[in-house]
C-alpha cells in the first residue's frame, strides 16, 4: 500500500481501511496527505430535490455491520445533513482538510470517507497528486458516486477541489457535490445560482443537527480535533510513568530469569519459556477484557508489553484479533500503549492500529502507527498496516490468515528447522527504553 502523504513539517498521513488489494494503487501519497478516517455503517446518498438548485446526500450503511456496536440509521438530506455526519465518519472535526466520500450501488450505500490534508502552500502539483489518488481508491473500492468537501480558506481548497472534480469526470463518476467549509458557513462549487447558494455562504449548525446527535447517542463520537484523538492513547507521565518504568524493570528480571532457566534446562530456544509465559498472558488478558475487565496492575501491564516484543507472542496476540470482540480489544493495546515507550510500544500499537482498522477508526489507526514507527521506523508490521491504509482497503479485508494454532506450529518448525544455537538470544539488562 502506499506510503502516505505529509502535512507540512509532519510525519505522512495514511488513509484509514482495510488490508492490501490485489494490485496495490500506485501512490502518489508521499507527497499528497491522505488519512482514511472512520467508516461507518449508516448513510447512504440518495437523490432528494432541495429547495431551489442542490440535489442531496445522504450517507448510510457500510459495507459490514460492527457486532458489538449498536448502530442507528441516520437520514440526510442537504449538505449541512452530510457536513453534520463528516465529523462522525472521520472521528473528529476536519480542519484544513479535503474530505472524500464515496458511495456505491443502487442504494448509494456509502462505501468509505477519507481525509487528506490540504497542501500549504497550495500548488497544482500536490492538487492533482491528491485528486489521482482519491480518485484511484474510490476505483477500487466501486465508488461511483462521490463527494468532495474542503475545509479551509478558498485558496487551500479550491486548487484540490478544482484538480479533484476534474479527475471525477474523466472517471465518469457521478460528483455528487462538491463543497468548501470555513466558520460555520459552506459554499457549493457545483451550484451557480444566488438563489440558493449565496455569494457569502450558507449558514449551517452543527452542534444542533439531529444526525449529529444520533452518531453521537450510537457512541460515534466527533473529537474537537485529531490532536484530541491522539490524546484518548498519549502517554502517561509523571507518577504513572515512574511507576510503570519500575514495572518494566521487574518484567525485564522475570523475562531474564526466565531465559536463565531455559538455558540451564537444556538445548533448545533460550526464549522459550519466556514465550510460553508471555503467550499465556496474553490470552489470560483478551479474555478478561471480552468479559468486561480491564488491567490496572502495574506489573501485568509492564509483562504483556515487555513479552509482546517477542514476534511469537505478538503474532499469536494478533492471530486472536477476531472482530466480533474488536471494542474489547481495542480497550486493551490502548490500556498497554497509554504506558509503554521506546521497544515496547511498537508492538501494541501496531495490534491497537489492527484492530481500529477492523473498527473502521482510520484515524486511531494512523495515530497509533505514528506511534509505531516514531519508536521504531523500521517496526514491519506497522509499515505493512501503513500501506495497507493508504490504499483505503476496507475493515471487511482484516481477516485473519492463521489461527493461533497455526502460528504457534510455524513458529515451532521454524525453530525445528534453524542451525544450532541461530537466534540465540543473551540476556541482557538496561533501561527501559534499550531493552530487557
């Protein structure tokens, strides 16, 4: 999947579904800023003659249900109807931002909503970088009705909207509307007439909308902004930091002791009683949060995270990454990503960003790989969940290609097959953020 886009001075943006299609889209994200947000079950456009000259919008299922959300259906008609739901599918208020939805099929079933950040300064180049690519996911995933919406000052948003309703026709895709957002007011670029779209705007409400407060009630809330999002898994500091480092330490004895006695037991993996100790933590822990718990205990905490540096405990935590508990596992990497940093972080935070994908919470996704790869660039598997967001691949395609059955075989026969004393591993102590 492609690399991602960049906000001026920041890290690429990556856009927020799915697993890698058959034949990856060719990216021109590196420079463009794209960012996927959620997806969400409930909208679907349709075609309602408004007052005056607008034709409507009105967004409605996605394509899977979520299980163990209760989902409401939301009725839209009229742009202020779909600026109300926007926030909703991206999971925060956009700011500076070209928001693209597309829809599919004879009900117009709203397929996915993405986000990229608008370029500053503006130029026709990174314009049309954005529009080629937007255009080329709604392609693959079947979108053929779209809307366009930019947030932001003219001279931000018209050269991306303009590049982004040229390459909509070009595809023959039905553009829907094409709107611009600033204070409170939105203009169409696809309606002429003062009558119904004044030359300084039309006013909309979103705080008093009735679709915004049924996302809201059904639980998909709209942060104030991304940074707000970010902030539901930063860091802990202060006390809970110094706690947790000290936590660290002790799982890094046990995890040493443990090797220790492995070695002194015989030939075979020095890892392997850490792994299986590791293993069965992590299970222990699923199921308490699929029952309703939750860890607060230092030390269990710092355990999951010290042996989710192993890639056989890793993988066999993501081989249990079933969707239909996705709300329980979420509640738990972010619980071990809120107190990990340095080597301990990628791996939870790529396992959290899994499992927002399977959600449809693009946004969550690319904050917590950010966090990823802010502490590892090189970290794999957030570089593989990476492309597979920018290239807006549905929730629908997290599956799960191995059980945990099946992991733990393959790691077994890799191990059976590996040359004497390969991948031995030697203990070694140091801070928190070296290692164990």
């Amino acid at each position: 999947m492609p690399a991602g886009s960049r906000r001026p001075g920041t890290q690429p943006a990556r856009p927020e579904k799915s697993s890698p299609p058959a034949a990856p889209v060719d990216t021109p994200l590196k420079r463009a800023g794209l960012s996927t947000e959620r997806q969400v079950a409930l909208v679907s456009l349709t075609r309602a003659p408004q007052p005056g000259c607008m034709e409507t919008a009105q967004p409605s299922h996605s394509p899977e249900p979520q299980p163990d959300i209760t989902l409401p259906r939301v009725r839209v008609s009229g742009p202020a109807d779909i600026l109300a739901v926007v926030p909703h599918l991206m999971g925060f208020h956009p700011r500076l931002s070209f928001v693209v939805i597309g829809a599919a099929g004879a009900r117009r079933r709203v397929e996915l909503g993405f986000r990229y950040d608008l370029p500053d300064p503006p130029g026709a180049e990174a314009a049309a970088d954005i529009a080629g690519h937007a255009i080329a996911v709604l392609a693959q995933r079947g979108a053929r009705t779209v809307i366009g919406i930019g947030y932001g000052p003219g001279r931000l948003v018209t050269p991306v909207a303009d590049a982004f309703a040229a390459a909509a026709r070009q595809r023959r895709l039905e553009l829907r509307e094409l709107l611009r957002v600033e204070d409170g007011r939105y203009w169409s670029y696809l309606c002429a007439s003062a009558a119904c779209c004044p030359a300084d705007g039309t006013a909309f409400d979103y705080a008093s909308h009735p679709a915004a407060a049924a996302m809201t009630v059904a639980g998909l809330a709209a942060y104030p902004d991304r940074d707000a999002v970010a902030a539901t898994i930063a860091p802990v500091t202060g006390d809970a930091a110094r706690a947790m480092d000290r936590a660290i330490d002790r799982a890094c004895l046990r995890s040493q002791a443990l090797v220790g006695r492995a070695q002194r037991s015989g030939p075979g993996n020095p890892l392997r009683l850490a792994i299986s100790e590791g293993r069965r933590a992590v299970r222990e822990a699923i199921a308490g949060y699929r029952g309703g718990g939750r860890i607060t205990d230092e030390d269990r905490l710092a355990w999951l995270a010290v042996s989710l540096v192993h890639l056989a405990v890793r993988d066999d935590a993501w081989a249990r990454m079933v969707p239909e508990h996705r709300q329980a596992h979420l509640s738990l990497w972010a619980d071990i990503v809120r107190r990990a940093d340095g080597p301990w972080l990628p791996a939870p935070a790529s396992l959290l960003a899994f499992t927002a994908w399977q959600a449809g919470d693009g946004t969550l996704a690319n904050i917590a790989l950010e966090r990823a790869l802010t502490a590892d660039p090189g970290y794999s598997m957030a570089l593989l969940l990476r492309d597979i967001l920018a290239a807006g691949v549905p929730p629908s395609q997290a599956r799960l290609p191995m059980s945990p059955e099946e992991v733990e075989a393959s790691y077994a026969q890799a191990e059976a097959s590996a040359p004497p004393g390969a991948g031995r591993h030697r203990a070694r102590r140091g801070s928190r953020r070296k290692g164990c």
